[in-house]
C-alpha cells in the first residue's frame, strides 16, 4: 500500500465523542453563534433557505438531529466546534491503538489520508487538538462530502486521481459496510473495522499489517 485512506466517525474516533460532545455542542450553542457572526454564516444560511426552508437556523437545528450529512450543515458545525477546541470546551478523542498505527503506518511512509463526513476544517480540527496532542503532521490530504457520498464509488475514484495513487494501492478503512463496498467498487482495497462486535475485518488498528509500496 502506498496510501491509506481513513474514516473517522467509528474507526480513528467513538461515535459518542461526535454524538455526545460535538453534536450537541454545536446543537447548544448553533443560534447563539449566528447571531454573533453574521457575516460569517450568512452564506450558509442562504444555502440552506434555498432548499426551500422558511427558517435556517431551527432547520440546521433539526438536521443535527436528523444527523443530516449536509455540506452547510457541516461547514457551520466546524466553525462552532473551533470555537470549542481553542477554548478548551473538549478535545479530540481519537483511539489509542488509531495514533500508534497512524504514526506507524507515517513512519513507514504511507501517504495517510481522511475522508468523512464531516467537513475539511473539521477534520484538521479534531486532529489537530486530539487527546494525543496535534496529529496533522501525519496526514497528506484531507476530504469531506464536496467530493462527493461517501456511500458512491465515483468518490473514492476521484480521490484516488486527486492524490495520484493507483486505487489497487489505496486502503480504506472504515465502520459502515455500505462505505466499504463502495471503496471496493472503485478498486480501492478496503477493511471494515468493528470495535464492539468483533463481526469485521478488523477490530482495531492492531490488526492491520501492510506490505508497504515505496517508489523509487
């Protein structure tokens, strides 16, 4: 493998951490922060009214109950949320065993890559004020939903062109079959990891062994 890409929500990170901790800080404090930055979400808002809502901010409030995986919705929660993690509301959780093989696996020299729902700036944010400290050294590149589902083989397709990698030599990782199989579809090699059930290809990043492509 020359490049391995990553989910986060359920394979680097808990699902409780995003449902529990950033979910409902964002739900807490999403009127609060439009008021105090206008400018900032107006675009976001106008987004939003265009899907036909007559009221923005009480619909992006259902959405985060809905766990909609929308672009606007995503982009004004990355901007609450660091608001959150230069305060020091909270950190980053990330699992133990994802920052040992992550830094494994960069030491090795392989490409390392993120591809979530939530937005890019999340992303650098929750790693880059992980419980392990700044993580963001580790990784190359950084994708969200403006690339397009993650449960579309077209996606993992344009990935594997925009870091110019063969798909054959690109690993997935993920926690949602639907994702893994899409993966496939493109090409990409892919492993479920299920870390309560035991029932996927990997329970941990412990069990992940690569044969490491090195170019010349």
């Amino acid at each position: 493998m020359r490049a391995i890409l990553t989910d986060i929500e359920g394979t680097t990170t808990s699902i409780s951490f995003v449902a529990d901790v950033l979910f409902i800080h964002a739900r807490e404090h999403l009127a609060e922060y439009v008021a105090a930055h206008p400018e900032e979400t107006a675009p976001i808002l106008a987004e939003v009214a265009a899907t036909g809502e007559s009221d923005p901010v009480a619909t992006l409030i259902r959405w985060i109950d809905e766990d909609r995986k929308v672009t606007p919705l995503k982009t004004l929660q990355g901007m609450i949320w660091a608001d959150g993690y230069i305060s020091g509301a909270f950190t980053g959780h990330v699992y133990d065993d994802a920052v040992a093989g992550l830094r494994r696996f960069h030491a090795a020299g392989v490409a390392l890559y993120v591809f979530s729902s939530g937005s890019v700036a999340a992303q650098k944010l929750l790693f880059g004020h992980s419980d392990a400290g700044d993580l963001t050294p580790l990784f190359s590149g950084y994708f969200d939903t403006t690339t397009g589902p993650k449960r579309e083989a077209a996606s993992y397709a344009a990935i594997a062109r925009e870091i110019d990698v063969p798909p054959e030599e690109i690993l997935f990782l993920s926690d949602t079959p639907e994702e893994v199989g899409a993966a496939q579809k493109a090409g990409l090699n892919a492993l479920l990891i299920d870390r309560e059930r035991g029932r996927g290809d990997i329970a941990s990043f412990d069990d992940i062994k690569l044969t490491v492509h090195t170019v010349q």
